[in-house]
C-alpha cells in the first residue's frame, strides 16, 4: 500500500533530494557537465533529446543569455537535447520565455519511502542478476524496449561502462526468461538514497508483470543497501505501473524542444 501523502518542509526536501539524484545519474553518464548560471546541461554524446538534458535551475535576468549559449553547446556538438523545467518553475511569464521551443513531453518525479511501505515479493518466472559485468547482454531489453537502434544503445551502454569506473554505487539489473534476457533496468545509489531508470521490458513479452516483479526486486536490494528513499521519473505510459507499487508523485518536469 501506498504510504501517507507527505506535505510541507519533508515534501520540498524530497523534491531537492529528486534534483540531487537526477543530477548524479547523469553526471555519471555524461561525457560533459556544462554549468551555466541559470540552467545545467548534460552531454552524453548518445542521439537522443532526453538524454542530453539541460535543467533549468532558476530562471532570472539571466536566463535567456544562458539559454542561447546552452543552444549554441549542442548545435556546435551536433546532439539533439531537451530543455526540461519544472512545474513550480513554470509560470505563465516564464513559459512566454520559450516561443521559440515546443513542448515535447512530460515527466512526473515520484519517490518511494523504503521504510514506511511493505515490500512484497511478486511471483514471477524471472531469474534475476547483476549484470555490471555483461551490460551488452543487459542492453538487449532497452534496445527493444525503448524501440531503440542498436547503434544508440551501444554509445549508451558506454556511458554506463564508464559510470561503473567513476563510482561504485551503480547496479544494472535483468531479469532471465528461458535464460534469455527481457526485463532490465540500473538502480544508482548514493548514502540513502536512490534512482531508477532504463526500466525496460521486451515487447514481446510485456503485460505479464514482469516490469513490476523487476521493480520490486530492485526496491528489496536498494534496502539491503540501506537506502530509505528511492526517486524516478515516469512517463505517462509507465504512471500507473508505479503509483500501484508504491511511488508518490512529486512533481512534472515539462520536456522542451526546438
């Protein structure tokens, strides 16, 4: 069951402790960090928006210089990127800021308190492993997935390759069906807290709780781990799936393009 709605000063310092997250994932994963005044940029090399991200931080007097400088880093480096703000960013003033960008897509921040919900273990065929040492192997179910290319997913499952030389608390997990691999997913932790991403399922097996039984075996080893809070960002298709394990929403991050 869910835990309790949680408001006031706990609930903004769940919102920082998302960012905290957010910004360690992907300063693991990215070739450069470029930190302008008003805005982060992140470039993983990899040809795709979302994971070329540039979060917007504050937005003040300076904020359409940073902007056009942060526009001129990835056109300069030929990768395609987002321009992500959240909502308690987004105001009616400051989104006549962004004519010249299209909202793209949307995400919703979402925590899980490890201490106050019940784990309990989902039935399920899988055989579960860590596959720090096989991420090719890990891929399969991304590329497939995210209806990646294997071209993409390989530049991807580098920067994870270097992610694991930079810091000890990444864990890329799969599950096995028939020995062949159909779920994955990568749980980043840092002290007590945590982050999922790159949950995939096979399409050709999906609607059989498999992403749900990988959820929740990464959630028991983020305990064992003594992690107490654990962050995602889910898209519109995969809400639901993690508001019935447990995770509250946060907030909206809003997706911008060019």
């Amino acid at each position: 069951m869910p835990g309790k709605i949680i408001v006031g000063p706990i609930f903004m310092q769940l919102i920082n402790d998302f960012h905290e997250m957010e910004r360690h994932f992907f300063s693991l994963i990215s070739l450069h960090c470029v930190d302008y005044q008003t805005i982060t940029a992140f470039a993983t090399g990899v040809l795709a928006s979302g994971l070329n991200p540039a979060f917007v931080t504050q937005i003040n007097e300076h904020f359409l210089n940073d902007l056009a400088q942060c526009k001129s880093y990835f056109t300069k480096n030929n990768l395609p990127w987002a321009l992500i703000i959240s909502e308690q960013l987004l105001t009616q003033k400051n989104d006549q800021l962004l004519q010249e960008y299209e909202l793209a897509d949307t995400g919703v921040g979402m925590a899980f308190n490890l201490l106050s919900n019940n784990l309990h273990a989902v039935e399920s065929p899988l055989e579960f492993k860590l596959m720090n040492e096989e991420l090719h192997t890990w891929s399969i179910p991304i590329t497939h997935g995210f209806q990646s290319t294997p071209e993409i997913t390989h530049i991807y499952t580098q920067r994870h390759s270097d992610a694991l030389k930079k810091c000890n608390g990444v864990y890329h997990f799969s599950g096995f069906l028939a020995g062949e691999p159909v779920v994955s997913m990568t749980l980043t932790v840092k002290e007590h807290l945590a982050r999922i991403d790159d949950l995939a399922t096979h399409p050709h097996v999906q609607q059989r709780g498999f992403a749900s039984a990988m959820m929740t075996y990464a959630l028991q080893k983020a305990l064992e781990l003594n992690v107490r809070i654990c962050f995602l960002e889910a898209s519109s298709a995969g809400l639901n799936l993690y508001k019935r394990i447990g995770f509250q929403p946060l907030f909206t991050n809003h997706y911008y393009e060019l």
